[in-house]
C-alpha cells in the first residue's frame, strides 16, 4: 500500500479517473515534449464513453494549451489492461508522431502502463486487516498508530490539508444555488437541505444529508474536492466526519485520527481490489467510500478492532454489486444522491457494530475479495461506460 497520499488527493472534479488522472499524465507528456508543435491524444473504452460528460477532453485540452491538442474517442476499443486507456502523442510540424504514451487511469487519480500491477509496492509491511489487527492487539496499539507509523513526519500536516479542504468544499456547497453544469440542468439542493436541517428538532439526517450533497455538488460543478477514495465518491467521509465533529465536540487531533483509521481502510481495498468505477463498478467508490466512513465512525463511537473491521465490512458489503451507471456520462445521477445516503448508512453500520461485541462472520478482508469477484462478472455495460441500466434513461 502507498501512501495515503495517494488515496487523499487534493484537485477538481468532477472523477479523479476522467479528470484528475488525464490532468496528472498530460503534465507529465508535456514535461517530457514540451516542444511539440501539436498533440493528439486518443481516449479508449469507459474513458472514451463518459468522457465528455466527465469533462475529459476539456481538462486535457486546457492541460496541453497552448499547444494545440486534438482529443479522439475510441468508444470501440476497450483496452484488456484496464477499460481507461489513453494514447498521447506528439506530433512535429508534418503532423509526424515523434514520441508517445500509453497509460491507463485506473481510478483516485492513479495512473499506470501495462504491467505495472505485475509488482505493488508497499510501504506498509502489513496489507490485510486480519494482519493489521493482530499487530494492533499484540502491541496494544490502534489503527491510527498503524499508519503513523509507517508514514513519514508529514503525513499529519497532510491530513490537516486534506481535512481543511474537506471542510472549505462543504462551506462552498453550502452556499450555491442554480443548477449543475451540463445538459441534465440538475438542481443544487444542499443549501435547502441544510436550510431545513436547522429548523427542525431531529436533524441528524438533515444535516448529513446536507454535508454530502455539498461536496458531491461541487465536485460535479469540476471545484476543488478531495478524493475519499474518489471524487465521484468525495462527499461520503467528510460530511459524516463534519456531522460527528459537531455531534461529539471532536478537536482536530481526532478529526485527524479518523481520517487516517478511513485512509487505512480505503488504502486496503485501493491494494487488495479496486476503487475504480470502470473496473469493479460504483461498489469500488460509493461502496468503498462507506466502508471508510463507518470504520472512521465506529472509531469515533469507541469501537474495538472487530467493531471497527465488523462497521467497514458492512459499509462495502451493502454496496456489493452497485452498477456505476451515470446518466450522460455526468457525476449527477445517479452519483449525488448516493453520496448522501451512503453517508447515513456509513453511521447507521458503525452504530450497528457498536451494539455487538464485535463478532461477526464475514470479514474485511473477504468482503474486499467478493467486491473483486463481483467487479469482474459485472457487465461492462454497468462499469462507467453510460451503456446500462440507469444511464439508458432519457435525459
């Protein structure tokens, strides 16, 4: 497992596989021919299906500029990598290649080349929360220390970033009216949530359910979100985290705690499965995104390891099979209202396992493995290409 910088990014929506990702390896191309006289990059399968709504070929472009790129969708070509190919090439003053590159976005703005998961690195000697577990038991520690200790001296400053960015998206949410760009015209709904949260007497839900359409919200309108573990999946950890910093009064020292137990458990899936869309479905996002929350939640509630492996088990395995199906290719619908109420299942599964002793039958670490196999039986239809289920819907 890598750092959980790289499973908290911070940039703009609206997907940390069709945005961040394409942004992150047309910097990289540029660096590497910054004399090129043109570009032309050349998008395959799920990337190519939902990149205009997922404003991929804009970011890109604006990437590249001002040297001229041209953007082609191969929507007929599904790389057997991974379904979010992208070839870049650039090209001399006769429009003749003279270098390029083939990568793969392959979801929380990671990129890879074919055959890289032939290796995975790991700066963390355990990888599996059975093993973490038993090494928390054995060395009376929690699953914060776990983290801490294998990250280096800036991974606390780093996650107060990742927290204060959290916090400034759901402000900025907050506030907005009108609707979402793209054709859907979808409205914002987030400041009437919160509007009506405050008014009532039992505005748990309200008020969570505000939080995470914030974020969701401005992660569709292409703002600054953080990856938790995706951006599509961005408003599940913190408005849980926000609604529990107010509930239970938490200062800054735990809030941190919580994100790096949530890290933890998003960095075993992100190792051990999937967080993209494009490969295990919105089971790898939305799904994995609640795990983090209810793991985080049932360490707020006190939990013990078991409560803790018992509320992230069930964060995912509720979510087992959930198609990634976004009509027109936007993260709208049916992405937004999924972060909301995600969000409150993540509470009600930590809730849950507080309740019991912890004991339960299936664990994390099998349930990361079902996802996995889930993920592969799915059609390709319901994994981010807009070509089932709900995205066949009229507009």
């Amino acid at each position: 497992m890598k750092s959980l910088r790289e499973l908290f990014c911070i940039g703009h929506g609206p997907s940390s596989s069709h945005t961040m990702g394409p942004q992150k390896a047309a910097i990289k191309f540029k660096n590497k021919f910054p004399d090129a006289n043109s570009y032309r990059v050349t998008l395959y399968g799920s990337l190519a299906l939902t990149g205009k709504g997922h404003l991929t070929d804009v970011t890109i472009i604006e990437t590249l500029a001002p040297i001229p790129t041209e953007v082609i969708f191969r929507m007929d070509i599904m790389k057997p990598f991974h379904s979010n190919g992208m070839l870049f090439e650039a090209l001399d003053e006769r429009a003749v290649c003279k270098g390029s590159w083939e990568v793969y976005s392959v979801g929380g703005s990671a990129l890879k080349e074919e055959g890289e998961t032939l290796t995975k690195a790991s700066i963390y000697p355990l990888t599996s929360m059975k093993e973490i577990m038993a090494w928390c038991d054995k060395e009376h520690q929690e699953l914060w220390q776990y983290v801490e200790r294998h990250e280096d001296e800036t991974l606390w400053p780093y996650l107060k970033e990742v927290w204060d960015t959290m916090q400034e998206t759901i402000e900025r949410g907050l506030k907005q009216t009108g609707v979402l760009p793209g054709t859907l015209q979808y409205p914002r709904k987030a400041k009437m949530f919160f509007s009506k949260a405050r008014k009532e007497d039992k505005k748990a839900h309200g008020l969570v359910f505000a939080y995470a359409l914030a974020v969701s919200e401005e992660n569709a309108s292409g703002h600054v979100v953080v990856t938790a573990p995706t951006c599509g999946a961005s408003g599940v950890v913190p408005s849980v985290l926000r609604y529990l910093k107010e509930a239970y009064d938490l200062d800054e020292t735990e809030c941190l705690r919580a994100l790096a137990i949530a890290g933890l458990i998003g960095n075993l899936v992100k190792f051990n499965g999937s967080i993209s869309g494009a490969e295990v479905g919105c089971q790898g996002e939305v799904g994995v995104a609640c795990s983090m929350a209810a793991g985080m939640a049932a360490y707020i509630f006190g939990g013990n390891l078991q409560q803790i492996d018992y509320a992230a088990e069930m964060g995912l395995e509720h979510h087992l099979g959930m198609t990634c199906d976004p009509i027109g290719g936007y993260v709208q619908v049916p992405c937004i209202e999924r972060n909301a109420t995600a969000a409150i299942r993540a509470i009600s599964a930590a809730e849950y396992a507080s309740y019991t002793d912890g004991s339960h039958r299936v664990s994390f670490d099998e349930v990361i493995k079902t996802m996995v196999e889930t993920g592969r039986d799915m059609n390709t239809n319901y994994k981010e290409t807009s070509l089932g289920g709900l995205a066949k819907r009229s507009i």
